[in-house]
C-alpha cells in the first residue's frame, strides 16, 4: 500500500496546473452502510481528494446544513470506529484517493490521540484536520501523525494573522484549508479579489497547497475560486443535495436503500457538474 502521506502528494501532483476538487461529506450521512459507496461515487465524479467530517455534537465551525447532517450521524450511531470502519472498506477497492478527516478535539481525546493515531493509519486516513486545535499547541500529536504517514492540515481564515500563517507553515503538510468567510460553513457570498489577495500573502509562508472552502455553493463560485486556489473544498451545498434527494425518495415512499442511492447519484451528478466546469488548467 502506498504510504498515506504520499496519496495527498500525488494527488495534488496529478492536479498540478488546474484545481484541484476537494468534496466534504459527513460520516454517517446519508447512512453508515452507504458512505464507501458514496465515496467512491464523487471519485468518479471528479473528486481528487475525500474530506470527511467526523459527527460531533457541537460543530462550532459548522453551519445548519452541516449541523444537520451531523446530527443524523449522531442519531445512528456513527462515531469515530465507523469513521475508520468506512475508510478501511473505500480503500479495499481505491488505494489512491486521499481521505482526509475533518472534526474536533474532543471525540480525538476522548479515543487518546495515541489511539487515533493508531486506528487512522490503519484504515488508511491521508490527513487530519481539527478546527479547534491550534497551531502552537499539538507540535507532538503533529509528530506522532507525521511518523505514521498522516498529514497534519489546518485552517487558516480572512481574520489570520502574519504571525499565525508562520506558526501553520511550521507544521503543515499536505495542504492548508483556505476558509474564505467570516463565519460558519455555507454562509454568504465569496470576495473572489479579496480571496486571490490573501491567498498571495499565504504562499509567502506556505508551501504546500492552499484550497479554498466555505461559501462555495456553484459552478460559478467554483470557477471563480479556480483561478487562484490549488484545491475548492465543498460541503454545504453537496450535503444540502443530497438531503434534498432523500426528502425527495421519502416523499416517495422509497424504502432506505432506494432513499441512499437517490442521495448518492444526485451528489455524484451534482459535484461533476462543478468538475466539468473547472478549468482545464490555471493561468500561471
């Protein structure tokens, strides 16, 4: 198996010229049973990297299309051990997608970092982000992800400091996640001109790529962003489609597996419309 840390770099070698497309899903949602299966759909429908969001009851990052999908993984028992169980079954058929996880501390502490560790490179995990660790403060968990192949990846915000930015240089690897509002997940509308420039001063101290998320919800927003980001991470309006598709099938009368695989095909359609209309490449 090729080591974890060198799926993120190739990924992103792969993509080199054009941007690279990044989808967030929730684990656990639309259902347990359907997420490996739903991972590999958005590979096929033009996903280079896999972020997935670890359930938590308090997602202070997350806005309400996000909180929901959440809380329905909550609801059917999805925590940390289903997370690597739904890896280790996408990796059984994809050894090259990265697979990032994305989520908080606490469910990370109450494991025992160690632990985590341990399972996420068992199952095959890229890379882990964790909104509310700092910096500054998990220079040994960084280490101890480091030493098992795993990508320490962090994100940085329009409020980021010089100062701050250095400190995530330090230790980050794989790439940085770009935040491009004020806020939570989904919200508002992106300042393409203002992103471009704070992307500039990024790369000043940044070496590995820099995606960009949140607020991204069409073709047009994606284009936008294109232009200047390595990766466009989305989230809220691909969960938002698929809730919609179930909605959809139970108004129906669709049973559960008729009402997954209506969520997975209107994400797979909806995230290949964003990668086909991707550019080819950037301007250099």
């Amino acid at each position: 198996m090729t080591a974890s840390n060198e799926r993120l770099k190739a990924a992103f070698a792969k993509t080199a010229g054009r941007t690279a497309l990044i989808p967030y899903v929730t684990a656990g949602d639309p259902s347990v049973a359907a997420m490996p299966q739903l991972m590999h759909a958005l590979v096929k429908a033009g996903a280079d990297v896999i972020e997935l969001g670890v359930p938590f009851s308090d997602p202070m990052a997350d806005g309400p299309v996000i909180q929901r999908a959440a809380e329905r993984a909550i609801k059917r028992g999805t925590g940390l051990r289903q997370v690597f169980d739904m890896v280790a079954q996408f990796r059984q058929t994809d050894d090259t997608t990265p697979v990032v996880l994305m989520g908080y501390a606490n469910p990370i502490e109450r494991m025992g970092q160690g632990a985590f560790i341990q399972f996420a490179a068992q199952a095959g995990v890229d890379g882990v982000l964790v909104v509310d660790y700092p910096p500054e403060e998990i220079a040994d968990f960084a280490v101890q992800l480091g030493e098992a192949s795993i990508d320490p990846i962090f994100l940085l915000a329009p409020t980021s400091t010089d100062e701050r930015i250095q400190k995530v240089a330090k230790v980050a690897r794989g790439y940085v996640y770009y935040v491009s509002l004020k806020g939570v997940t989904g919200a508002g509308n992106i300042d393409t001109a203002d992103v471009a420039a704070r992307l500039q001063a990024i790369r000043r101290h940044v070496s590995v790529p820099v995606g960009v998320g949140f607020g991204i919800r069409d073709a047009q927003s994606a284009q936008r962003l294109a232009a200047c980001a390595d990766a466009v991470v989305i989230g809220s309006k691909l969960i938002e489609t698929m809730e919609t598709a179930v909605a959809s099938a139970n108004e129906a009368g669709l049973d559960a597996k008729q009402s997954d695989a209506a969520a997975i095909k209107a994400a797979a359609d909806w995230l290949s419309g964003i990668h086909q209309a991707l550019p080819a490449s950037r301007p250099a």
